[in-house]
C-alpha cells in the first residue's frame, strides 16, 4: 500500500494535466494494489483507500472537497473522473481467482 501512496504523491507532483494525473494513477499506482489483491487477505477498510487518494486530489486541487462521491469512478466521457473502482476491482479479482482454482484440475492447486 505504501508503493501504491508513493506512486499517487509522484503522479500527482507532475504538471500533468487532471485527466491525464488519472489515468497515470490507473495504468502506474493501481496494478500494485491489484497485485496484492491476490496474495494478501483485504478488509473492506483497506480496500476504501480511495478516500485517502481523493484527499491528495483535493490537495491537489483536481478534486473538489464537495464533488460527488460517486462521479469519481464514473468515466470521463459520462461525466465522471475516470478512477478505478478499487472495490468493484477488488471484487472481480477474488470472483476470478475462485474461477481459475474451481476449473484447475490439478489436485494440489484446489485447497
């Protein structure tokens, strides 16, 4: 979680402009999270760091304190920021693993 706070702080110290800080934070700092998704247990506390990122936007001046929560991880063509939804990611990433483990015929793959 610190690489992924790291990268985020990096992107943001950039002159990038706003859409182009949010799909840096997308293609750099999110696959790390993505990553550990798979090896690490996650509580839902941990998964909401979101918050902390929009606190950096904020700071930042991308983000508004009092924009709507939830056009950040609508796209941009709809209106939205365009942010990753770690949650929804989070999600799909366990779903898809239990998948891959369920179809695997391998005896010491299933645990």
């Amino acid at each position: 979680m610190k690489k992924y706070y790291w990268w985020v702080r990096q992107i943001l110290k950039t002159e990038l402009y706003s859409k182009n800080k949010i799909r840096a934070i997308n293609a750099l700092a999110v696959p790390f999270l993505v990553y550990s998704f798979r090896i690490f247990d996650w509580l839902r506390e941990e998964i909401e760091i979101v918050r902390k990122t929009r606190k950096h936007l904020t700071i930042e001046g991308i983000h508004h304190l009092k924009a709507d929560v939830n056009r950040f991880h609508i796209k941009g063509q709809n209106g939205g920021r365009g942010l990753v939804n770690l949650e929804t990611t989070h999600n799909n990433t366990i779903v898809g693993l239990g998948e891959c483990i369920k179809q695997d015929e391998d005896s010491l793959a299933r645990i």
